[in-house]
C-alpha cells in the first residue's frame, strides 16, 4: 500500500524534486523479507510486516512504484502503484529548419508537463505577438496517447516568403512554471 505524507489519502502524483513516504505491509509466518522498488530496481529491503521509506528527491522517471513480500513459504506477494510527477514544461524540438519560399514550413516542438500545459507559438521573445491562424497558418496542439505528460505543438505555414520571418517562439506553461523554445527557419 502506498500513502501520501500525510497519510490521508493514496498518493497518485508527486511533485518533482519532492519527497514521498512508501508503506510496504505484508503478515506471514515467519516474518516476511519486504523489498521496496522504484521502476523494477530494489531500493529498500527488510525484514518485517510494515515497512515505511521515505523517498527524496523523486525526479519524471519515478513512475511505477512497487512492494514484494517473501517469507519462503507459500507464494510471494506483489503490490504496485503508478505515479505521476509533477513538473513544469520543459521543451524539445529542433532548434532550426530548413525550407525553400513557396514550400511549407512545418515546427513542431515536444513538451514534457505534468499538469497539462498551455501551448502557443510566438513571433517575438516577449511573447506579445501570438501566431494567428490563418489560411496559410495552421496549428495543431495534441497528447501522446500513451502518455499523459507528453505534448505536441505543431505550426505550418503554406507558401512561406520572407514576410513570414524566420524566428518562432514555442511557449509552454503550467500552474507549475513555464519556458520557452527559441525555432526558426534557414
């Protein structure tokens, strides 16, 4: 079984950076040998029917959380829970693209965020000038189906000149912070 801090309620998300407090509890004669995992790797064993760990420092790739109970005897028993960590956006993408006039000029950044992050491209790094949709210009925001702490901003836009600049700004925030990704073309 696997509590918050406070132990009122179960934990599902932590936050990035944060602690949490993993309660491992098994009964069986003998005394079981308990071994705490984090993503399939033992992090704390003993043996004892209630095993309370505290974890620090808990980073994105903490995900599946795990207890094995083992006396010897009888068979072995496996409890797991998934959590989610929050974080603020962090972006990837290339940082440049190259496209010919008159082709279409595609940008797409990825984010990484958990809660779910607001998402736009910029023409300026004030972010006061928003991209518009148009009929040349089409953005498209979407989640991976997978994965629920990974975003895709996508911008096209037709017939690319030279009025169409060469600097784009991804923006990416959530109640947690937010960042930005500097994209052009060449």
């Amino acid at each position: 079984r696997i509590v918050s801090d406070d132990r009122s309620r179960s934990l599902t998300t932590v936050k990035e950076g944060g602690s949490m407090t993993v309660l491992c509890i098994a009964s069986g004669v003998p005394i079981p040998t308990l071994v705490m995992s984090i993503n399939g790797v033992a992090f704390h064993t003993q043996v004892t029917r209630y095993m309370a760990t505290m974890v620090h420092n808990v980073t994105k790739d903490d995900s599946l959380i795990s207890c094995f109970a083992n006396n010897g005897y009888g068979t072995p028993m496996q409890a797991a829970r998934r959590i989610t960590v929050s974080r603020p956006p962090t972006i990837t993408g290339p940082m440049t693209t190259s496209v010919m006039a008159g082709d279409t000029l595609t940008l797409r950044c990825m984010v990484d965020a958990y809660p779910a992050p607001r998402l736009a491209f910029y023409r300026d790094k004030n972010l006061q000038q928003g991209v518009v949709e148009s009929d040349r210009v089409s953005i498209t925001a979407m989640g991976d189906r997978e994965d629920n702490t990974k975003y895709f901003l996508t911008m096209k836009i037709k017939s690319v000149s030279m009025h169409d600049g060469s600097l784009y700004y991804c923006h990416a925030n959530n109640s947690l912070g937010g960042t930005n990704a500097l994209m052009g073309r060449k």
